[in-house]
C-alpha cells in the first residue's frame, strides 16, 4: 500500500491581541513630558517683580490725656526708622595741643601731626605732659641727671655736676658740685656705704626750691618734639632742598619756640 505524505500544516493567523485603552486622556500629557517641562521652567531666569515704594506712615498724634499720656506723649510710627548718620561720614575734629602755627605746618598729604592712628605705629607723645620736670617722680640720682641733661639739651657729664666722697669715722660723706648750676655744693648726710651717701646729697638737691621751680619751666625734650612733628612733610622738604630729618628739626625747633614763649626755659636757650 502507498503511504501517504503528512501533509504540512499551515499556520493560522493570529488573532489580534486586544488593545489595551490608555489611562490618560488624548489631551493630557505623559509624566515623563511633565517631569521634562518642569526642569525646563526652573532652568529659566526669575523675572524681578517690580514692588512700589513704600510709603511713610504720618506720625499718629495722641491728644492730652489719651491712653495714659497726660503730656500729650507722641509715639513715632512703626516701620519708620531713619538712621541719617549711616549717610554721612563722620571725621573726629581733634585739636592741636600747641595752638600755634605748628597745626597749619602740615605736609600735603596731612599728616604732620600723627596722632599714631595708623596701625603699628606709636601715638605721637602729649608735649603739655613732657613740659617741666618733677623731681620727686624719680630717684634722686636719676631726677638729677635728667635736670641737667634736659638743661643742656645732651647727657649731662662731668661739667654739670660731679660727686666728690670722702671716708670719715662716722661713713662715708658725699658732696655734690654743680658747676651748671651757680657751682652750688651739697653736701650729704653720713652714710654707711658710698652709694648711699651720693644718694643723700642728690636728696638734697631735689628738695632745694631753686632746682625746683626751674625743674618745672624746662621745655619738652627735643627729641620727643621731633616725634611730635614726624609724618608727612617729606615734598616740603624736597621742595626746600632739605632731607626728611633737617626738615623735622626745624619744625621741632618751631615747637620749642611756641614753649619759650609760654615760659619754659633751659640754660641752652640762655647760651644760644
């Protein structure tokens, strides 16, 4: 018997799967185009808002009596604070402590006078303080060789004044010479050590009442004075042919002139 041939089976079509219906309507978009507009809008710059001036609010007035106020009390507004010195620049006036031509001699950058506002640098030193000399501020050696060494405007030596210590039974005995000084002795008390008996007749010396009304009249030292008169002033000195230090000491020299004519005194002015 002839076997037949299996027949090849053809393919069925398939059936059409069923359309699933979309959640969002045709018009609304998807939230991956929301999400993606949303990022655009915040890459954009804001746009100012344009806000009108306030306006200041009139004071309220409160009569006699009202509210417990019975001075007829005014309260300002709220929200109407002015603070007017924030608009304006405040420059501390101070005044010259010499008033004289010393405050008018200023460079043209306007430091003449530092007062040592700047920073790491010293205040310049008050010259009405460094006028005169107290002879008890110090001890009596050394309130006796500043006497003399501001009288003669350098170190005092030998020629202003010297000790003379001789040994006797009782100690030792010191007599100081002022040859500056009218060539005066004093002589001090007995003493157990010759220290000591210097110190004893420089004692004395401090206590005469001639040394120290005149202890009182010196003048500012001349170098605190140069201090006073430093900063500034170096394109007056170029345009004077002067250096910076020749042009300070004149200027000091002017201080020390405004304080002869006070009355201060030293014995180099007498010489001079």
């Amino acid at each position: 018997m002839m076997q037949r041939k299996p027949q090849a089976l053809r393919p069925q079509a398939a059936e059409p799967s069923p359309q699933l219906e979309s959640p969002l309507k045709p018009d609304q978009p998807s939230a991956r185009r929301v999400k993606r507009e949303g990022r655009a809008e915040a890459s954009k710059p804001c746009k100012r808002t344009h806000f009108e001036p306030k306006q200041d609010v009139k004071e309220e007035e409160f009569s006699p009596h009202e509210d417990g106020f019975e001075d007829g009390h005014r309260w300002p507004s709220e929200g109407k604070v002015e603070e007017e010195w924030e608009d304006h620049q405040w420059t501390e006036v101070k005044q010259d402590d010499l008033q004289g031509e010393y405050e008018a001699d200023e460079g043209d950058d306007g430091q003449g006078a530092s007062e040592g506002d700047r920073k790491g640098r010293k205040p310049a030193p008050d010259l009405d303080r460094e006028a005169g000399l107290d002879l008890k501020e110090h001890h009596p050696k050394d309130s006796m060789r500043r006497f003399f060494s501001r009288h003669a405007r350098r170190p005092a030596d030998q020629k202003d004044y010297f000790y003379r210590t001789t040994k006797t039974e009782e100690g030792f005995v010191t007599e100081l010479v002022t040859p500056a000084f009218g060539n005066r002795i004093f002589q001090g008390l007995p003493c157990a050590t010759e220290k000591d008996a210097q110190t004893s007749a420089a004692r004395l010396f401090c206590n005469d009442p001639r040394a120290t009304v005149e202890a009182a009249l010196l003048p500012p030292q001349k170098y605190k004075c140069r201090k006073r008169a430093g900063g500034g002033g170096k394109q007056w000195a170029a345009r004077q042919g002067l250096t910076l230090r020749q042009y300070q000491g004149k200027r000091a020299d002017r201080i020390l002139d405004h304080f002869r004519a006070s009355g201060c005194r030293a014995r180099a002015d007498d010489k001079s």
